[in-house]
C-alpha cells in the first residue's frame, strides 16, 4: 500500500515539537475559533447591557417640513362639474419641531429589560466557560489519546524487532530440517501482522496530532513530541465523592447555564406583567412653523408654539392579548427548573462514573503490572523450549502475543485513569 505526503507535510514531519498538555491549553485558549466565537457573543452581550441602560434617557427629536400649496377647489356644482378655486396668496408651507419624552413609570419595564440583558450577558459569560471547558477536555482527551499511540508504536516496533530476530533463527533451523514449515510460514504470518498494525497505529497517531495542531492553529502536519508522563502524575489530588458533587453544584458551567435560564424565564413572566401596567412620562414639544393655522384667527406668518405635560397611556388590549403569553411563560419557566433538575442528575451519574472508573483503573494497573511480569516470563521459557524443541511453535506465538496484549491494556489502563481524572475536572468546573 503507498501514501502519498505533500514535500510541505514532508518537511514537517522532520523535526518534532516537543509540547506538554499545558501549553497545548494555552495556544487552543488563543486560537480556538469556537471559543472566539463565543467570547465576540459575550462582547456584543455587554453592548446589549450598555443599549438597555441607554433607555433610561430621554427621548430628543428633531424633523422639518417645506412643501407648497395647490389651490383649494370648490365643486359648487357638485362634483361632477368644474370646480371653483380658492386663490392662496402664498403657497409656500414650512415648519420645525423639537420634541421630547422622559418615561416617569412604566411599569418597571425599562429595569426588567436590563435585568434581562444582564442576565443574557451573564449566561454568554457561563457558555463561553463551558466551551473552554470543554475544548479543554477534548484537548486532553486528544492529547493523552496521541501519548497512547506513540506508546503503542513503541511496544511493537520492539516486538517486530523481536520477531524478526527470532524469524531468522527459525529460518536457520527450517533449512536445518530442525523445524516445520509451517512454523516458518506462522511466524512470518505473525510479523506481517505486526507490521500492518504498526502502520495502523502511526496513522491513528498522525490524526491525533493533526487534531492537536488545529486546536493550537498550528500547520496540519507539524510532527508533536508529547512531554507528560503517562498517569497519575504529582499534584492529582482525588477527592470525595461528596465533595465533587459540592463543587459541580457551585462552579459547573452547565449548573451555571441552567441556574440562568431559569432567572431568565422568571424575568420574562416579570416582563410580561410590566406591559399591563400604564405609563406615565413628561412630554414637550416646540414649533416654528408658516403659516399660522394652529389657532384661530389664522395669520399668513410664521409662528411659535411650545406645550409641555404629562402623558398617561394604558394599552387595554394587553388585558387580553397576552394571557397566554403569560401562560406560556409561566409553562417555560417551570420547565427551565426542571431542566436545571436534570442537569443536576447528569452531573451526579457522570461524576460518579466517572469517580468509579477512576478507582477501577488504579486498581487495574496494580493488576496488570503482575500480569506482565507474568507474560514476560512465560514468553521467555516457551522462547527457551521451543528452541529446545520442548515446545510449538503455536505456544510460543500466544505468549508472544499476550506479553504484547498486557502492555498495551497497562498503557491504556494508564491513559484511561488520566481521561476519568479529566471528566471529574470538567464536570466540575475546575479543568
């Protein structure tokens, strides 16, 4: 099978970065576009705050007007003759008119709305942390998944090594006569074998790094050199379980999302009852306009008119119009702590397994430990007797094997302990 590399990638792959967990955080903390997108959000967010605010103030404006009269007809006659005409003796029409507004009582409205966007800008706040959160994670999770298969390629390029060692042995003894060929053939049979899933892990190892580069903005083929030691390192502290629970219920960015959702569902029922209430403001106007036909007697001249007072509106429609508005808010927001219930529950069942697969791992790499010193010395005395033809072929491929096998579950079981710790640093807001 060939692959086809561009020189790019080629020149790449030449040289390694040597990079650890941490600084993979930093670099996807600055580049991620996702969490871009989610800081902009919060950013546009407070600008919602700053508009909502803004509301407070009076309301100014300003229009002007210049048109021209025609002159007025008169159908004496009915409308079916030709009309007389009214003569104007000027056609000429201008005004301009500042006016203002300054709400008093509204309801509230104005300091729900706020209310409101604060409350918005807060949940922004709380998704843009589960999103680091969670890029954290998923960077993690490819990063320990990187080590794994690095670790993998290592272990079977020292067992191809083996094998083929041991191959020309039992190719010198099948020319000898000494052994079957078929235990020839079964030994190249288990080296092809070797080969093809070596070439399988590389790929598997080169996706991972690919994954890492672009969480990091970094060229798709940069070769990466993962610095971490495999498991549980210093400064891995494994709490109670009760105090995980405490701690998800507190700092949970997904604890937080749905705590704000229900104020946000509070707020709208608080919203809709404000449009019931009547408002009240001061009003003002002034005008310069031509020509004088506001009042009576009516003047060919310009003419100023200011009037200020107070405004009382009341929308009777609202009585009826939004009963099932309010029914329907009040529906959502007893939804939204449900939802907040269930958030919960999931926090608690995915803490907990992920606390017991923890301590299952723990106690699987004390197991495995043994398991592969107990491998590795049945692979050296079947090594032994089948050169001394006390043993076949067959046994001496199966101890091979599972040497290889009790490796590879101890490097996993290592990896997958650091993956658990994780999922308990994520769930509850602390990773």
């Amino acid at each position: 099978m060939f692959f086809f590399v561009p020189i790019q990638a080629q020149k790449l792959m030449k040289d390694s970065v040597a990079i650890s967990l941490e600084s993979v955080w930093e670099k996807a903390a600055r580049n991620s576009k996702e969490i871009k997108i989610h800081h902009l959000h919060t950013a546009s967010g407070a600008e919602a705050v700053k508009n909502a605010k803004s509301k407070q103030l009076p309301e100014i404006g300003f229009n002007a007007n210049y048109g021209k009269l025609a002159n007025i007809p008169i159908f004496n006659n009915g409308i079916l003759h030709h009309p007389d005409y009214i003569p104007l003796e000027d056609h000429s029409i201008y005004g301009a008119t500042i006016d203002a507004y300054f709400e008093i009582y509204n309801g509230h409205k104005l300091k729900t709305n706020i209310k409101k966007e604060v409350a918005k800008q807060e949940l922004s706040e709380y998704i843009e942390e589960e999103t680091i959160e969670n890029i954290h994670y998923q960077v993690a999770e490819t990063y320990l998944k990187l080590q794994l298969y690095l670790q993998f390629e290592k272990l079977v390029k020292k067992n191809i090594y083996q094998n083929e060692e041991r191959l020309k042995l039992i190719q010198k003894l099948h020319a000898g006569g000494v052994v079957l060929k078929s235990d020839l053939l079964r030994a190249q049979l288990q080296l092809s074998k070797q080969k093809t899933s070596l070439t399988e892990i590389r790929n598997n190892a080169q996706l991972a790094m690919q994954e890492l580069n672009i969480y990091m903005g970094e060229p798709d083929f940069q070769n990466l050199k993962p610095t971490d030691s495999i498991g549980f390192r210093e400064g891995q502290h494994l709490m109670s379980y009760d105090d995980y629970i405490d701690s998800a219920i507190n700092k949970s960015p997904l604890q937080k999302i749905a705590k704000q959702k229900v104020a946000l569902s509070k707020l709208n029922i608080e919203g809709l009852k404000a449009d019931k209430l009547p408002r009240i403001g001061l009003f003002g106007d002034y005008n310069y306009s031509y020509p004088q036909i506001k009042l009576y007697p009516y003047e060919n001249a310009p003419y100023l008119l200011g009037v200020v007072g107070v405004k009382l509106s009341y929308s009777i429609s609202s009585i009826y119009h939004d009963v099932h508005k309010e029914e329907e808010a009040k529906i959502l927001y007893e939804e939204q702590k449900i939802a907040q219930e269930n958030v919960q529950d999931n926090l608690r069942k995915d803490i907990n397994r992920a606390y017991k697969r923890y301590i299952e791992d723990q106690e699987k790499i004390e197991e495995l430990q043994l398991n592969i010193k107990q491998a590795a010395e049945n692979s050296r005395i079947l090594n032994h007797t089948y050169f001394n033809q006390l043993s076949l072929i067959t046994d001496l491929l199966d101890a091979d094997t599972q040497l290889l096998q009790a490796q590879f579950e101890l490097v996993s079981a290592k990896i997958s302990e650091q993956v658990h710790y994780y999922q308990l640093l994520k769930n509850t807001g602390n990773l």
